[in-house]
C-alpha cells in the first residue's frame, strides 16, 4: 500500500505543474464569460514541447 500511494505522490509532483497553470487558463475563460473554455496549446509555448496527447481544434 505505501508503494502505490509512493507512485501517486510522484505522479501528483511530475503533473502538478501542468494541472496548476492550466487551471488557472481555465478559470480564467470561465472569469472572461466563455461558457466551454477550450485548450489552446499555442498559448502555452512554454509547455507546447512537453505536452503532446492535445490536439489543436
């Protein structure tokens, strides 16, 4: 059990960075009026070489 929850807590750390600065993207459409906010990745070119499962619409 202490070395699944090890896992998760390195999982949490490696994505945590990812997870807060998009958030924040997220909430920041819902705070302008957008009703769906949509990923762009081209508004991150920080992370646009380490994030490659999105697609652009």
């Amino acid at each position: 059990m202490a070395l699944v929850t090890a896992c998760n807590l390195v999982a949490i750390l490696a994505l945590g960075k990812y997870a807060f600065r998009l958030l924040d993207d997220y909430r920041q459409q819902k705070r302008r009026g957008i009703k769906e906010p949509i990923f762009h990745r081209s508004q991150f070119p920080e992370l646009s070489n380490e994030i490659d499962c999105w697609e652009e619409e």
